[in-house]
C-alpha cells in the first residue's frame, strides 16, 4: 500500500505500483474537486482485424488503443458530469477523502480491472465471435473487498484526504 500524504498523492504514486502494459495518467481537476484516472490500453493487432470504434470510425491499424477514464468526485459538491463518459464514478467525503479500506479496495479492484482487461482485449482481437470490447466494473466486487479490508486492516477507518493547496 503506498504511504500517502493526500489523496491526490496517493492516487499518483498507486499507478505506479499497479501491473500494467499500458499507461495511467492522473488529473486533478482542482476547481471541479475531481480525480479523473485515464486507463489506456494497446494490443497488436497482428492480423489487420478491421475494427470499428464507438463512433463508428474503422481502422486496421497495427497497434489498438483503447481509452476508458474513473472519476473520483467530492459527494458533497453538485455534480456536473455524466457518469455515462466514466468507466465508473466513485465519491469521496469532501475534505476528509477516502478510508484507507476504500482506498485500497480501489488499488486492489483496479488491478483486477486491469487484468481482466488485458485479457479481454486479446481475446476480442483474436475471437472472430466476440463483437464489442469493453471494460467492466463491479461495484458489488469493489464492495466485497472494501467490507474484507474492514474486517482485515489495522486501521480501516484511517483516512486518505482531500489535498490542502
């Protein structure tokens, strides 16, 4: 579990830490009070497999990207997004941020998250059956692992924070 100051800090350095082939950027919307973590994804696309996007555009490029984004917000502000552009939307308690549970619930989830991705991508890219990609979140899963760090973790209740700037 990586140390961090806030949660801006934690969220930074946890990228870092996760098994992963493909990129993880952090922003922090400062006026918004948002996180958004952008997860993309390349396959070789070794057999030019014409592939079309969610806009309808084709391609059979060498190498697919695909993009998909989480928004960490603060519950206690208005939301002004859709959560339809989000792979999944998760709050945190304004100042006082996430509990360490939920905190590494999400590290923990989202390694998984990736994985199964990783695996899904190759699987559409090779699998003439498997028409869309895309990745999945549970939120009941997410929830299992936060109830087990509950039970599990010294300090559960310890918080990660929103950042003081």
């Amino acid at each position: 579990m990586v140390e961090a100051a806030d949660l801006n800090s934690f969220l930074k350095e946890t990228v870092k830490t996760l098994d992963f082939d493909g990129d993880i950027f952090v922003n922090w919307n400062k006026k918004d009070r948002q996180f958004e973590m952008e997860l993309t994804f390349y396959a070789e696309n070794k057999e030019a497999t014409l592939l079309t996007d969610t806009l309808g555009v084709e391609s059979t490029e060498p190498v697919v990207t695909f993009i998909d984004e989480i928004l960490i917000y603060d519950k206690n502000r208005e939301k002004n997004f859709d959560e339809d552009d989000y792979l999944v939307c998760l709050p945190y308690d304004g100042k006082n941020g996430w509990y360490l549970a939920e905190a590494k619930a999400f590290v923990s989830y989202l390694q998984i998250v990736l994985d199964n991705g990783e695996s899904d991508l190759l699987d559409f890219l090779t699998d003439d059956e498997k028409e869309i990609f895309e990745l999945v979140w549970s939120e009941d899963e997410y929830k299992k692992i936060i109830e087990s760090n509950m039970l599990s973790l010294p300090n559960p209740n310890n918080r990660i924070k929103y950042p003081k700037f």
